[in-house]
C-alpha cells in the first residue's frame, strides 16, 4: 500500500524525537528542582537548629534574613519554639531576656518595633544585637518562668539591661 503523504513517516518520527527530548529535558529540571528546594531547606534547618541549641549567637540581622527564609519556604509555623531567650546590644553591652511559646516570632517583634521600644529604638539606630535561645530542657529549671528570672537576674537585665520587670512570678 503506497504512502498517502510521502515523507510523513520520517517527519512523525523526527517530531517524536524532539518530543522525547523535552520531555526528558523537563524531567531532568523539575528532579534538579527538587534537590536544590530540599538541599535549601535542609540548610535553612541547620541554620534554625544551631540557633535553638542555645550555645549559639546568631547576629540580629542574621536572625531577621533565616526568619525571611522560613516564611518565604512556608514553613515558619512548624519552625516556632517555646524558650526563654536573650537580645544582646553589644554596642551597649545591655541585654533584654524573654520567654515564649513563640520565641521566633517573639524576637522578630523586637527588632520591628512591636516589642521592648527601647531595644527597638537601639537597633534601629544602628547598634549590634545578637539573639540566643535558651531551651527549657538543658537548662535545669523545672519552668519558663525559673528560667526566665534566673536569665534575667544573671545577665542584670532588669538594673541595668532592657528588662522592666524582674521576671513572672509563681
């Protein structure tokens, strides 16, 4: 039986050929994808477990930029931790200790003006704060607010740091 269109074979096999190419081409960059998105967030993990240990210092605008990086990766809410934690101007030498069921969330509205005014009003002109969390469970006290006021009283946060109150009572 004669070709009805002659050529045609070559043709539909010459397009199924590029056909498989971009299908494979595609293949290929959405499992590139894939990697890149999982190695990013197995970075900003690290990044988020070294500040939760609460043996590191994570400079403030450090803090702010892996806050960013857990929004815009969508997964802030799952990250968020209960602590006590602690801001620290080092250009001051002045601390401001805290507690939350919340602690990312709670540091950020600090440093953005929803927080302690004063230690808004230090970062903002420009003065160098570290923040640092410190976990309930490797600290030793049987409750935030233990911890809390021994935070407070050790780094004289309350005389002569940011604190207002020398911690919650019992």
């Amino acid at each position: 039986m004669p070709e009805i269109l002659p050529g045609a074979r070559q043709h539909y096999i010459a397009k199924m050929k590029w056909a498989n190419y971009l299908f494979y081409a595609l293949i290929t960059i959405l499992i590139a994808s894939f990697i890149a998105v999982y190695w990013n967030r197995r970075e900003l993990q690290e990044r988020f477990e070294a500040l939760t240990d609460g043996n590191t210092l994570m400079r403030a605008d450090d803090f702010l930029d892996l806050r960013g990086e857990l929004i815009s990766s969508r997964i802030l809410d799952e990250s968020e931790f209960t602590s006590a934690y602690i801001l620290h101007n080092e250009t001051k030498d002045k601390c401001h200790v805290g507690q939350s069921v919340r602690v990312l969330s709670r540091i950020n509205q600090h440093l953005t003006g929803r927080g302690n005014s004063d230690v808004y009003a230090d970062y903002k002109n420009g003065d160098e704060f570290t923040a640092q969390a410190i976990s309930l469970i490797s600290s030793g006290h049987e409750s935030l607010n233990d911890l809390e006021r021994d935070a407070i009283h050790a780094y004289d946060a309350f005389d002569s740091g940011y604190n207002r109150t020398r911690g919650n009572r019992r």
